[in-house]
C-alpha cells in the first residue's frame, strides 16, 4: 500500500480495513487508521478514538502514525445482518426488494428500449392454504423450504430467484434468447415441484401456476412483472398445473 498515495484525498487521517493473511492460512479483519505527521514530527490526538494524547517529538520529516484494531466479531455481526437482509429468512431465497433491485436495475437506461434476452417466471402455488390448513403451518413451511431448495437446483449462475411473499416466487432467467427456452425451463421447474415432499411419514403433494414472460422492447421492469403475473393468472384460469406464455 502506499501510503500517500492512500492518503491524498484523504486530508491528513484516513480509516480503512484491512485483511490480514499470515503465512498459517489464518486471518482477521482490522481496522485500519493512518495519520499523516506534520514536518515538526509531532502529534497531539490519539488516532484511535479521538481523544488526548500528550504531545511527542517523533523528529525528522513527515511520516506517519498507523493504528491497527481487530475488528473480526465486528465485520462477522455486519455480515449476517447484510446476509438476513438481502435473503428471505424462511427460504433462503433472494429478498422481495433485492429481486426487484436487481431487476429494475437491469432494465435501467436505454436497455429498455430494445428487447433484452431476459426471461421471468412468475410462480405461485395452487392451494396452498389447503396445504396449511392440513398439515399446519409447520408443513407449510416445509413445502415452502422445499420448492425453493429445487428452484436453486435449476438455476445457472447468472440467474435470480426470490420469494416475493407468501406463496409466490420469481425466478429471473438472464441470456435468454427465446421463449421456447424458457418454457423448457418453467416445464422443468413444474415437474420438479410437483414431486411429493416428505412431511413425518406424509408425502405431501403441491403444484405452482407458472406464468412466463420474455422481455419486450420498451418495457420497464414494473410492465415486465405485470405480464408475467398476468400469464400466471391465464395459467391458474386455466386449470391450474400450468405454465402459461401468451
């Protein structure tokens, strides 16, 4: 690191972290406070908390004042809430507004304009408060925990999965190229869900309606959803069991 470099737009004290690495394999976070010294060599605040620090002569020309502190249960703690509030605590899916972030920043600017090869699925289940009102909340919960664990399990790197409340699930299908595609996808993703699911010594079976969108030119990501959700609502009027792409 060079230190001035670090310290240019900085003013004379700058806080960062850092992560240590020692040869063992180990490591931990600190925090990391530099403090730029004045030609007299001299300093007068402890940098670590601001407060008094009796004046010391360092001698020579400038140089430097640098503080470590570990800071691991800090950045550990900061961690899990990032991580309780980006996924959905009860699938593990990605959250409501962390979904939709990411799919309104993907049509974001002149993107909309032209169609992109994204694809939606918008999936809610048939009857799910039949299943809650036979097996209780706790099945539910299963049923829930279940589907998502086989949603994951179809899903590419770049795609997204989240659960936008309740029953209802969107799972966002990036470089797409055709319909067909994502059909071929939602038919799967059907099939998979439609398995039974073990419940104590139950199997409890359950079914989505899966409505499927292709991006369309000019569409911002709140038209986009809509349609898909629109297709979803074709599926359920439909039978139920199906997957819709009008």
């Amino acid at each position: 690191m060079h230190l001035e470099r670090w310290l240019q737009d900085a003013g004379p004290i700058r806080q960062g972290r850092l992560r240590l690495v020692d040869p063992k394999g180990g490591w931990c976070w600190v925090q990391l406070s530099v403090r730029r010294l004045g030609a007299t060599g001299t300093r007068n605040q402890d940098l670590a908390d601001g407060g008094p620090f009796p004046e010391v002569a360092l001698g020579g020309d400038d140089g430097y004042v640098i503080t470590l502190q570990p800071i691991d249960e800090q950045v550990q703690e900061e961690r899990r809430l990032l991580q309780r509030a980006n996924t959905d605590p009860l699938t593990g899916l990605e959250s409501r507004a962390v979904i939709l972030g990411w799919l309104e920043q993907r049509l974001l600017d002149d993107k909309r304009r032209t169609a992109q090869p994204l694809a939606l699925l918008f999936c809610d289940f048939d009857d799910f408060k039949g299943i809650n009102d036979t097996y209780g909340h706790a099945g539910g919960d299963v049923v829930l925990q279940t589907v998502a664990q086989r949603i994951s399990g179809v899903l590419r790197r770049r795609d997204h999965a989240g659960r936008l409340g309740g029953d209802e699930f969107l799972v966002l299908l990036d470089g797409v190229q055709t319909l067909e595609a994502a059909l071929g996808v939602a038919e799967k993703l059907q099939l998979l869900i439609s398995e039974p699911i073990a419940w104590g010594d139950q199997r409890i079976l359950a079914s989505v309606s899966i409505g499927v969108a292709l991006h369309g030119a000019g569409e911002d990501a709140s038209l986009f959803l809509k349609r898909a959700d629109r297709h979803m609502y074709a599926a359920k009027a439909a039978g139920r069991r199906r997957v819709v792409a009008l």
